[in-house]
C-alpha cells in the first residue's frame, strides 16, 4: 500500500512540472476569464512567425562523406583557402618603389645627355616632360630628400646604372633654397656624374 501511495505522490509531483502544453484549456482560460486580449498574443505569435524553408548545398552531397580527418588535410583546405591580400603598406610601398624608380630613371636620361644639372633643372625636365603634378607628388620630394641626404650613389648600389656610361653620381649640397610654389622650398642640390 506505501508503495501505491508513493506512486501516486510521485505522478502528482511529476504532472505539475509536465512539459506538456494543453493549448485549448490556456486558450479557453483566456478568453473565458479575462477581457485584455493583449495575452492572446502570447498564444498567436508562434503562428505568425516567418517560415524559414531549410535547405542544403547538393554539391556537399558529392563530397566524401568523411567524418574524421587528418589534420593533415585539414591543414591543405586552410592553405588553398587563403589567398594573398595586399595591405595598405604593401601597396604604398609598390607604388614608393616604382615611383622612385621612375624619377632615379629620369635624372639617369638627364645626365647622359648634360652630365652636370641642378635640382632646378631636373625638376624643369620633369614638369616639361609629365606636367606640374608630378612635382607635387609626395614621392618626387622624398626622393629629392633621399638625394639630399646622399653625397654618391655606385653602379654597386642600384642595377639601374647597367644602361648608362657612368659609374658614379655625385650629389653636392648647395647653399640656397628652390621654391616650387604653395610653400614648397626644397635645398638645391648639384648632381654630375663620372665615367
């Protein structure tokens, strides 16, 4: 008979913690007992929710249908999954290279041609040839910086002197300033070169 009885016990405590929901008595409690039909939205929302439709991809259905794998291979999906991207720096620094290369090309022609010249008249050469902006560049005037703060530049230092008769360029600092206009003054440099 205890046993019965804790039985009983057992289903009572059991039944009022029960994850079942009677929809139709809470309903009808609701609408029976109560005039707010703001609660009813508690009981018709699940309703309207949007239907989300499942789906898969089909082409992971042709895949192997391994379920461990090696890290190994784990390791080749990362790498083939990973591309190159440029970051600001390293693209600042491809443009810097290359527009240091075309103004160190630039004063080259000009000395084949005069061997002697100023900074005024490498920087008239350039104006005439690829107009006023490129004086204006930030990389012509650290170029010209960089040449100011050289004395020579050697065929042993950069590759680009192979196309030219000469093996050295003197760089000489001179005492007064050139003014390029909106405030730009720049210390004039001689640069000559020697066979």
């Amino acid at each position: 008979m205890t046993k019965k009885h804790d039985e009983i016990i057992g289903m009572r405590a059991r039944s009022a913690f029960s994850e079942k929901f009677k929809f139709e008595q809470e309903f009808e409690k609701v609408i029976s007992k109560t005039n707010n039909p703001e609660k009813l939205f508690y009981f018709i929302s699940p309703f309207l929710l949007p239907k989300k439709l499942k789906s898969f991809n089909p082409m992971k259905s042709l895949e192997s249908q391994k379920i461990n794998q090696d890290k190994k291979e784990e390791e080749q999906k990362e790498k083939s999954q990973t591309h190159q991207i440029d970051t600001i720096d390293d693209i600042t620094k491809k443009r810097v290279v290359h527009n240091f290369k075309f103004y160190f090309e630039n004063m080259l022609f000009l000395l084949k041609t005069r061997k002697s010249f100023d900074l005024k008249e490498y920087s008239e050469f350039i104006r005439s040839n690829y107009g006023e902006k490129s004086l204006y560049n930030g990389d012509f005037i650290s170029f010209v910086i960089f040449l100011n703060g050289k004395k020579e530049l050697t065929a042993e230092s950069d590759e680009m002197f192979k196309d030219y008769s000469f093996n050295q360029i003197i760089i000489i600092t001179q005492n007064d300033d050139i003014d390029f206009g909106n405030g730009l003054k720049i210390t004039n440099i001689i640069i000559s070169a020697n066979s």
